[in-house]
C-alpha cells in the first residue's frame, strides 16, 4: 500500500501531539498520565507505519480485523529483532476467528455478547491459556453499534466470570461520533460508573492480570482528552496518530 503524505506529516511528531494533550487532560484532573496507556491504532495502515510508531516508544497497537492482525503479527515475528508489541483486539470479532488470537494478544476489548465469551472459553481451553477481555459497551444505545446494552452489563459479567480461562479486567465503548466531544462526557462517566460496580462486586480479575484498577478503553481520535479526563486508562487513537484512512472521507483511495 502506497500511502500519500503531506510533506509535514510525521508519525512521530503526531505522538508527540498526543502525548502532549494526554498529559495536558491529566494535568486538569491530577492524574498521572503513566495511568493512560496510549493504543495506537494501526488498522489499515502499513507495518511500516507500526515501526515508526515502535521507534517513538509506542507498544500497543489496536487492530479491527482478525486476518489484518495475524499478518502484521507474521510481518513482526519474521524479523530478526522483533518488535515489542502488545496487540490489542478492539474490532467487532466473529466467533469462527476467535482460534486465530489465542494467546496471541494482551487484551481482546471487543467482547459483545455471551456466545462469543464462550467461543473465547472453548478454544483458550483447548490450548490451556488464559484470555484477557473487556465487555464492549454500546453505552448511547446507538442502533448502528456493537455491544451489550449498559443494563446487560452486570449479568453479563456474571457469566463471564463463570468462564475459567478469560479474565475480564474492565469495559470498552467507542462513543457517538461527534464534533463535540462535551456531548459525550457523561457517556463515559456512565461508563466508569458501570465498571466500579463491577469491581465492587468482585466481578473483574484485575491483579492477577496485572492491573491496579478497572480497565476503561474509552476515547479516540475526537474525543480522548475528555475520556481521558472522565478516566479513560486505555484510550485508542488511529487518526491523530496515522493520519487518514482509506476508510474515511478524504483516504487516500489506494
Ligand atoms: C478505528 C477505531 C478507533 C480509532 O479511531 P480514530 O477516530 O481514528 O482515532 C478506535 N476504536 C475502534 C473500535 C476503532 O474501530
């Protein structure tokens, strides 16, 4: 894939931009910005692109497709240094392709029903790991969108917990796109909201995965800094960090 740059276009001066806004939005809050890790999302774009951003001190990188994931995992492992990269899952999963990713990714956020759950369950069984997973919220109850109904939740988690090779360590939404990322404030408040009753009622696997508090992936290109703000510990962001894709207005069309 040939991709077109501006002739001021940079990766690396983009993380530096965002980094700068991440620590700026916990500035506000008196958070420390060592509590929100950065996901870049590299869908559709270049392993090249991946390296740019590795060399910038990113390691996780967020992926929609299972067969695009796999292939820049290949591209990673076929090199003589590979990469340190965590792989994050973040797009709607089909359950016959759940067997290609065990094992495989630090965290699967894209966990939208039960029966998916329990395919994760089976083949994590067969291989005997353990899964790292979020439930995805549709937490503005948008048609268009994947995810358990904010009222779904808790039972949801239940039965997940049920489940003993996944680990469910918090919850993932993608918000309303808009121009206005005030108008999604409250949204990811609900959506902390909903995860601290979780962990209340000792329904996440939070230590023993290596967390210190309930995972909130919440925030992209648009609207990070006020989910950074609300407590967003994961935020993923593809177009501040990469630029354009092919599947937005203004892609490149190659
Ligand atoms: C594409 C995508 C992102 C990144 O979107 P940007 O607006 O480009 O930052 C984040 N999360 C999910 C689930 C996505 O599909």
């Amino acid at each position: 894939m040939q991709e077109e740059r501006a002739p001021d276009f940079s990766i690396g001066d983009n993380i530096t931009r965002v980094r700068e806004r991440i620590r700026a939005a916990c500035e506000r809050r008196g958070r420390d910005p060592a509590e929100v890790t950065l996901i870049a999302v590299s869908k559709l774009k270049p392993f090249d692109d991946i390296r740019e951003a590795c060399a910038m001190g990113v390691t996780h990188f967020g992926e929609n497709y299972v067969q695009e994931l796999t292939r820049k995992m290949e591209e990673n492992a076929g090199l003589a240094a590979p990469l340190p990269i965590a792989w994050h899952m973040i797009g709607h999963l089909q359950k016959n392709k759940v067997k290609y990713l065990i094992g495989r990714t630090a965290l699967i956020h894209s966990v939208d029903t039960a029966a998916l759950a329990e395919q994760i369950e089976k083949e994590a069984a067969k291989k005997n790991e353990t899964v790292r997973i979020l439930l995805e919220v549709n937490i503005a109850r948008e048609e268009s969108k994947w995810g358990f109904d904010p009222a779904e939740v808790p039972r949801a988690a239940e039965a997940v917990n049920a489940l003993p090779h996944i680990r469910l360590c918090g919850l993932m939404t993608s918000a309303p796109l808009t121009d206005n990322p005030e108008s999604n404030r409250g949204y990811f408040r609900s959506l902390k909201e909903l995860a601290g009753e979780l962990a209340e009622r000792k329904l996440l696997r939070l230590r023993e995965s290596g967390f210190q508090s309930p995972v909130l992936s919440m925030g992209m290109t648009g609207d990070f800094e006020t989910a950074v703000e609300e407590g967003a510990t994961m935020i993923r962001v593809g177009t501040a960090v990469f630029g354009k894709r092919d599947d937005q207005n203004g892609g490149t069309g190659t």
